[in-house]
C-alpha cells in the first residue's frame, strides 16, 4: 500500500468479547482472535478496528472505561495484545482502536479523586457546575435511556457534565492537562504498535462545555494538535473519526479553513449511509445520487469511511420525518426493532429479508462507492440479530463460526456466555456460519 494505506484499505470492525473465546470462560479474548486472523486474511481485510479494549465496569459495552492504559484483563494481558499486533502485522493486517476519551468511567481514579475534594489534582479534569444549570435536560445522546447530561454529586457537593450516561462523566478539554493526558495515551498505543484511531464521539470532544450554554464553542485546534501528535509519533498512523454533523460542518473537522487536510483523515460517512438506507428502502437510487452530489469536497488526503452496518443503531436522524418513515416501513416495522426514535437496531440480512441477490447488490453498492470500506464482523456471512436482547447488543451476539454448540465461539456452558448465540430460525448458526459458507464457492 501507499503512503496513505488508509485510502486503500478494506476495514473490519470487532469487539473482541464476541468474536472467539480460546479459554471457554464465555467471553471473546485476544488469543481467540489472533486464531482468527488467518480468516480474516483470506477475506481480504487489511485493516481491523476493535471496540473498546480497557478495562471497563462494562455498563455500555466498555465505553465505560477505567484505565486507559492497559487491556480488560476479560480480554487477556498487554503481553497478549503485543502478540496480535505482530501477528497482525505478519498477516498484512494492522490494528486501529477505539479512542473512548469524551469522558470515563465514574469508576475511575481520576473521578474519584475529583468528587472527592474541591482541593484534588483532578478536580478540573471534568466539567462541575455549583448551581443547578438551565440546559440539564437538553443535549441527550439516548433520549429514552437518559432524562439529564448534568447530575448532582453528593459527595462532590456540586453538578457534574456527561453528554452520554450519568456513569459516564465528561472529561474537560479545557484543561490543558486533560489535553495532554489524551496525547500520552494516544502515543502509548501508538509506540506499542496500533495504526490510529478510531475516536468516539468527536463533536463531543472539542466541545468546551460551559454551565447553561447548550451551544457552548468547539475547539477545532485541538484536533490540528493531535493530528500534529500522532503524525510526529507515528508517520503512518491515522485518525478515524465518528462526527455525525450537518455537511456544511464536515469540512471543518477535516481542516482549516485554508483548506489544508490537517486535522482528521477520516471521517464515517453518515448522510450517505442514511441515503442509502432511504435508497434501498425506495428502490430507488435518486436518494444515494443526491448524497453523492452534495458531498463536500475533501482536502488532499481526505478520506470517507462508508459502511452499511456498523456496532450502533442505523442512524436515520439526518432524514426528514417522511424519509425515516419510508425507512421504518421498510426496515423496522415493529417497535421493536427501533431505537432512540431516530433509529433501527437490526443486522442488514434481515432487513432486507434474507434476499441474497438485495444483499450483494448492497454490497457491491457500497464497495463501489468513493471511500474506504468498513465491515461489520458477522456481515460477511449474513448473520441476523437477536431483539430479545437490550438496545444495541441485538446485533453484538457471538460470531457464528460452525455447527458445533455455541456456534464454535465458546466451549463454555451456554448460561455463561458474554450473550446468547442465535440458534433458532433461518439466522440460528445451524443456518448461518463460517464452516458452511467456507465450503460453498458461491457463498456469501
């Protein structure tokens, strides 16, 4: 690959607690995985994003996070992660992870000590408020799940900020400490041998929260330094960043306005994914052709990242209402396969009823579209989602590797498995799985 391996990169996203489990505790590991590389080497995936990997209380699937700087030991050790990025590497893949540093867990030491006293070191490293602020109820990222983004710390004597849940308190990106924390961290996987980032909610990141200002300014040079930081750490390394905003404002987090591509590489392209939705829901590509023709121009070694499905809901709150109810009609008819009011919480087989020919026309939508493909584990062999489950873990179930119990993922007894494996219906892993595909030429 060239200089920029990103633009020519096929991306495969995982969380590892789901996808292979080498001890039969039940829950996906880091060697499970490094026996699986040679699978994804011969789909020909080239790059592979994992999910939160640090050691979590695990309330929103590890986006809760208690130490930046060491693995889930669920997981395995850091001595385990060093030996996937080498074989990885041995296998032509590289390894980006997620960045989760919007905020932390509100078990971490840095939050413990905060709440602790108005006099700890870490006190200023989160947003407080010692009133009451006028916006507590606005700003939401699950509405349904999350009545506030400010919460009262008795221990604390004083309002904290969390833009997601209240477990989750927000870093403060004011401080310059915080910012310098986030670039330590960034070059300690990076000197350890990761290829970037894929960095969570980055709107949130460089916004500069103030008590009772729901439009409180954003900090476009704080991502200019860290492009600049992990560039100077690593020449290759690349930022991936999820910024699901207007498109006027996409440019922006690209680079400057002088038009110079200094900030982000890469951005997951949201307005064409729901188009695209809106598309297939239609039968009709008008809705596709007109995100393409509204796409803002990149500066050089600008880069999007399409996908289908990706380990959140379909996010169709870029539409208008008629559009998103075209797209339900479609894709969510049950109440149940929605989330969030604004989105659908299904895998795209079953949305698109099975129809192999619907599926690989998809797919060779999106691999034919300008920008770098990513691949949702499970979606190379159509694997379905389980609705019992909560929220966004219907479609984070087991990896469906073969007929044996569990799907092959886990010698374990089924009660102990991280989540159920689906084993019923025309998606149970009697139907769909990697040993069956991998002895069918024409299989998905």
């Amino acid at each position: 690959m060239g200089d920029r391996w990103y633009s020519e990169a096929v991306v495969y996203c995982l969380d590892i607690d789901t996808y292979a489990d080498s001890d039969g505790d039940g829950v996906g590991d880091i060697r499970g995985l490094i026996g699986r590389l040679d699978y994804l080497a011969r789909l020909g995936v080239t790059c592979l994003w994992l999910h939160p990997i640090h050691p979590s209380p695990n309330r929103d699937d590890g986006y809760d996070v208690t130490d930046f700087y060491n693995v889930d030991p669920r997981f395995g050790t850091l001595g385990d992660f060093a030996e996937l990025l080498h074989q990885a590497q041995n296998r032509g893949i590289r390894v980006i992870i997620d960045l989760v540093v919007n905020h932390t867990s509100d078990e971490h030491p840095w939050f413990q000590s905060a709440r602790s006293s108005p006099d700890s070191p870490y006190r200023d490293w989160y947003v407080w408020s010692d009133t009451e602020p006028d916006d507590r109820h606005q700003g939401m990222v699950f509405p349904g799940e999350q009545d506030e983004t400010w919460s009262y710390d008795r221990t604390a004597k004083a309002w904290f900020y969390h833009r997601f849940y209240k477990f989750q308190p927000d870093l403060n990106f004011a401080n310059p400490q915080v910012r310098a924390e986030v670039k330590k961290i960034m070059s300690f996987w990076l000197q350890l041998g990761v290829s970037g980032f894929r960095m969570d909610a980055v709107p949130f990141i460089i916004e500069l929260t103030e008590p009772g200002n729901p439009n409180s300014p954003k900090d476009f040079e704080f991502l200019t330094e860290m492009r600049q930081h992990v560039q100077w750490r690593r020449g290759d390394a690349v930022l991936l960043a999820e910024a699901n905003v207007e498109p006027d404002q996409l440019p922006t987090f690209f680079g400057d306005a002088s038009g110079s591509g200094n900030r982000i590489h890469m951005l997951f392209d949201f307005m064409l994914n729901g188009r695209l939705m809106l598309a297939l829901a239609r039968e009709d590509p008008e809705s596709l052709i007109e995100a393409l023709r509204d796409t803002p121009k990149l500066p050089v070694g600008g880069q999007w990242a399409t996908f289908l499905r990706n380990h959140d809901e379909i996010d169709l709150s870029r539409l208008t209402t008629e559009q998103r109810n075209q797209v339900y009609a479609q894709f969510g008819p049950d109440e149940n396969m929605r989330i969030y009011d604004r989105g659908i919480r299904r895998r795209l087989a079953p949305m698109l009823g099975n129809d192999r020919r619907r599926v690989e026309l998809a797919y060779a939508l999106q691999f034919s579209l300008r920008g770098t493909p990513v691949l949702r584990y499970g979606e190379e062999i159509g694997m379905g989602e389980n609705l019992s489950l909560p929220g966004r873990e219907a479609i984070r179930t087991p990896m469906q590797w073969s007929y044996k119990p569990n799907a092959g993922f886990s010698t374990a007894d089924p009660e102990k498995l991280v989540r159920p494996v689906i084993d019923k219906g025309e998606f149970g892993y009697q139907a769909v799985n990697v040993t069956a595909q991998r002895g069918d030429p024409k299989s998905l």
